[in-house]
C-alpha cells in the first residue's frame, strides 16, 4: 500500500507563504532542493492543489537538464515529470499546450475516493510538496501517512498560514534533522499515530 507523504516549509510562525502568496521571503535553497528530492525518488505520484500546480508547471518543464546544470535541480526535473500527476480542482483546466496536459484533475468532491484508490495500488509514494488547502483537507480526514514540516529560520508576521485553525490530527516524532548547509529544520512525522 502507497503513503502518502507532505512536504512543507514554514516560517516560524507558521505561515507558508507571505503576504500575497509571495515565497521568496521562505529560505529556500540547495538544501531545500535536497531535500524534496530526497522524497521524490520514493514517490511516483504528486499530489496538486490548483494553486501549487501552476508553479510547477510554469518551473519544472523548462530547467536546464545538460549535464552542465546543478544535478540536483536536474534530476528533480526529471521525476517531476516523469511522475504520475493528479490535480483536486473544480476550477482549473489545463491548457492543450501544457507540457502536463496529461495530467489528471479530480474534483473536490471525489478527491478522497481517487486518493485511496491511488493508495492501495501497489508502488511509490503519493507526495504533495505545498499545497495548503489539498493537504489540510487530507489531514483532517486521516489520508495523510507522514508529514515532513521544514521550518525555515524566518518570521512573517503574516501572510497564508500552514495550518488551518481549528484542525486537529495526530502527529509522533520519526525524526528531526538541520538540513545540512542551512538553517531549516526538517521534522518527520507519523500521522496515523493515535
């Protein structure tokens, strides 16, 4: 059976994003990079909200991938796209010229039914880098299998806050690293923990 694994950074004071959606107040870095694809060599599926996606699909596609380019950054490239793709949107329509147009959109309202099947067929792990809503949503409903919260040595002040108010779910220390080179701390947690 899949996991399905969550990956974000977070201030501090647990904003994901600053004012405006912006992330370039979050340290993002060759060791956040790292680390994401540390988890992406363990998943064959992603997981996207409607806002995150387009980030993706706007990034990814279009990095250098000559042996000349940061081979870190290149082979997240490469299984980023070569990954099964699945959107939980009732709004976004992929554009034919996508390099993604193959990727499949779910509703909101059959998300959950499409991710446990996803989660009992046999293979990699189903990831989500981001993607508040998505994954809040997964935590409150008990999807998630493990969470990996990177906590960037920043304060917001405001901005689009990790956590939902009000969510409640459980969550038992597997592990808690600096990642190296940075100031971030990586912390890995098991969600089905009761």
């Amino acid at each position: 059976m899949a996991k399905l694994v969550v990956s974000i950074l977070s201030s501090l004071d647990n904003y994901c994003a600053g004012p405006d959606g912006r992330l370039d107040m979050l340290p993002m870095g060759e060791a956040f990079d790292a680390h994401n694809l540390e988890l992406l060599r363990n998943a064959d599926t992603l997981l996207f909200g409607a806002v995150t996606f387009p980030m993706f699909e706007a990034y990814w596609p279009n990095v250098d991938r000559t042996p000349t380019n940061d081979p870190v950054q290149r082979e997240i490239a490469e299984r980023v796209d070569a990954a099964r793709k699945v959107i939980a949107s009732d709004t976004l329509v992929l554009a034919k010229t996508s390099p993604w147009a193959g990727t499949e959109v779910v509703s909101r309202t059959r998300v959950h039914a499409r991710i446990a099947e996803l989660k009992t067929q046999a293979g990699g792990d189903l990831l989500i880098f981001g993607s508040r809503i998505l994954f809040n949503d997964l935590l409150a409903h008990g999807f998630v299998d493990e969470f990996h919260l990177l906590v960037g040595n920043v304060v917001l002040g405001e901005g689009v806050r990790t956590f939902e108010p009000g969510l409640s779910a459980p969550f038992k220390l597997l592990g808690q690293r600096q990642l190296a080179g940075s100031d971030i701390a990586a912390l890995h947690y098991d969600c089905r923990a009761h």
